[in-house]
C-alpha cells in the first residue's frame, strides 16, 4: 500500500530542491491523502506549454522535449528517490508501491509564472 510520511518526504525534500535550484526553478513539495508526493511547480524560466498542467509522469518523453523533458525527467526521480518501489500487477487487479507521484505546473488559482 502506498504510504507517504512527513519523514519520507523530508529525506526527498533535498535532492528535489536540488533539481529544482538547478533549473531555477520555484516550487512547492506537499503529501496529498498520505500516499502521494507533490511538487507544485509556481514560477520558472521554463515553457510547459501551459500555465496551469498536471503533467502525467508516465508520458514525460513523449509529450515533452528539450529543457522541460529533461528537467521532468530528473524531477521525477528525484521525486521517487533511491527507495521506491512498485510490485504492481494490473492483469490480475494489484496494485503495490512505495509512493505516487504528482507534478503540477501551476495551479487552477494560481497560474506558473513564465519568467524570463
């Protein structure tokens, strides 16, 4: 089952400020239901094609390219870290993993910034 610990995003919180400070980026990091970590993502030199985006980590590389795909794509791990895990089966309805994961570029009220 998938758990999400104040403590376990404390020890993510570093290497995802990392990625985020690498790109100049600014941002959030929360634990939504106490099974998924987020990162909101408010202002940055990046273009998502959108203010306002939940990025659907499962298709980072073919829906995005260049800067934005590398920096999802080192997020994303960032974000998942050394110890995640996912033994889910979805032929026979199982499903088990350390953590999900949500990536947002703004928010419905409060828009990414596109800075230059």
């Amino acid at each position: 089952m998938a758990y999400v610990s104040q403590e376990m995003k404390a020890k993510l919180a570093p290497a995802i400020k990392s990625v985020l400070k690498k790109y100049k980026m600014k941002g959030s990091i929360s634990v939504r239901n106490h099974s998924t970590l987020v990162v909101n993502l408010k202002q940055g030199p990046i273009e998502f094609g959108g203010d306002s985006i939940q990025v659907n980590t499962y298709w980072i590389h073919d829906h995005y390219e260049g800067k934005a795909k590398k920096f999802l794509t080192e997020l994303k791990e960032a974000m998942l870290g050394p110890d995640y895990f996912d033994h889910s089966d979805a032929q026979t309805d199982y499903f088990h993993c350390s953590h999900y994961i949500d990536i947002n570029v703004g928010k419905w009220n409060s828009p990414y910034a596109l800075v230059k």
